[in-house]
C-alpha cells in the first residue's frame, strides 16, 4: 500500500516530466531561445543578445530535435527560405555546430563579390556609406567602424565592411546549388561564412529555423551575472525585431 508521502513524490515526478515533454515539444516544434557569441552580425545582432529563432519557418528535420536525434531523415512541411532571411543552421563541417547568418544566395544563383559589393546574377548590389557604427564589446574603448546600407530589391540591410580589400571582399563566381542556401555575416570582415574554407553552401535540412527578435540582451556580461545587469542590460534592444 502507498503512502501519502510516495503518492507526492510520483505526482510530483509526473508534473516535472510533463513540463519537460512540454517544454521539448514547444523548443522542438515551435520557438528555441539562441544566444549570439560572437559579432559576426552586427550591426544587426549583438553579442550578448538573446533570440528566440521560430522553428517551423522552414520545415523540420533531426535539426530541429535536440542533439539532431535522427527519427526526422528528411525535410518535412518544408519551405524555402527567402532572401535576406537571417537563419540559424548546422554547419556542414560537422552538423553540430550551430551558426546564424544571413541567406545571400538561392539555389540557382550565380554569386560573386567584388571590392566588397555583392553581384548576384550579374546584378550589382548597390550599397551607401551611412554614419559609423559605434563598436563597445569586451569592455574595450569604443571603436568607430564603418557602416553601409546595401539594397536589395524588396529589402536592405546594414552591415559593416570595416577594411578595403579585406579576405571576403574578392571572391570567386559560385553557383548555388539546388537544395543549397549562400550565407554572409552582416559583419563582412569578421566573420566565418560561405566566402572561406570551412564550408561553402549550406543545406537546406542543416536549417534550424529564422531568427525572429530578440528577447533580452545585455552589454559585457554573462547571463547569469545577476549582479551586473542593472549596467548591463540593453533595454533599448528587448523585443527589438530581427531584419
């Protein structure tokens, strides 16, 4: 016969791993919380910022579960991302590592970038200088870093282009594969994309969903640094909407 005391403890246990079922079900299918280590967005993102990336925007696959677990093989309720999009995804050099940039080249594009600007199907993205973007990460001295607004056809963005001639700022021709998305960092000398080694195009079920907005961010300190959040909080940018 059971007492009062495990009766407790077994409804206890079954509420926690509802809400875990639940809460596995919600980051799996619905929304999962990333947080952006390094500056290869800005000016865009941050480091520091905290996103919620909405998983059904393009589909699931053993991506979307956690630790890839394989019972997904394929795409499925697929839809293709479009450009200009900023996604999060498994990087093809060892589908583990999450990275998040921006979808520059569709399937079928033929893509090059010369003295910084961007030409997609023999089409110049035109880009204007605009004020600098004030740089204070690392609790450095504020850096001053060039900014540019490039403009597509249905959208434009910022970005920085901090050096003349930098490693990204002549590339080859590519061609984009089918089923294959070309990604850049908005933060075009600093960051690790489709112009260098590591991994060239990336497929589409490597695609873990769209970064939406943020949800809470905050300047030169950890999340779990309580005590400095009062300095650190970047109130301006909670809720603020990823373009």
């Amino acid at each position: 016969m059971k007492t009062k005391k495990q009766n407790s403890f077994l409804s206890n246990v079954k509420s926690v791993s509802l809400a875990v079922f639940i809460a596995l079900l919600i980051r799996s299918f619905v929304a999962e919380p990333f947080n952006i280590p390094s500056g290869s967005m800005k000016p865009n993102l941050l480091v520091g910022d905290f996103i919620f990336v909405s998983k059904w925007s393009y589909g699931y696959s053993k991506h979307s579960l956690p630790f890839s677990i394989p019972i997904i093989p394929q795409k499925i309720f697929h839809k293709n991302p479009e450009r200009g999009d900023v996604v999060v995804f498994k990087t093809p050099e060892d589908n583990r590592t999450d990275y998040i940039k921006r979808v520059i080249g569709l399937p079928g594009d033929k893509l090059r970038i010369k003295h910084g600007q961007i030409i997609i199907n023999d089409r110049l993205i035109l880009r204007k200088r605009t004020d600098d973007f004030i740089d204070n990460d690392h609790n450095t001295s504020r850096k001053r870093k060039s900014k540019y607004t490039e403009y597509f056809d249905d959208f434009e963005i910022e970005v920085l282009d901090t050096m003349d001639n930098g490693p990204g700022d002549n590339t080859k021709l590519y061609i984009v594969p089918p089923d294959h998305f070309f990604v850049i960092g908005d933060n075009r000398d600093n960051s690790s994309d489709s112009r260098f080694g590591n991994f060239t195009f990336v497929p589409f079920i490597n695609l873990v969903g769209k970064a939406r907005f943020v949800f809470f961010s905050l300047e030169n300190s950890r999340f779990f640094q309580l005590w400095k959040w009062p300095k650190s909080i970047r109130v301006e940018r909670i809720f603020k909407p990823i373009k």
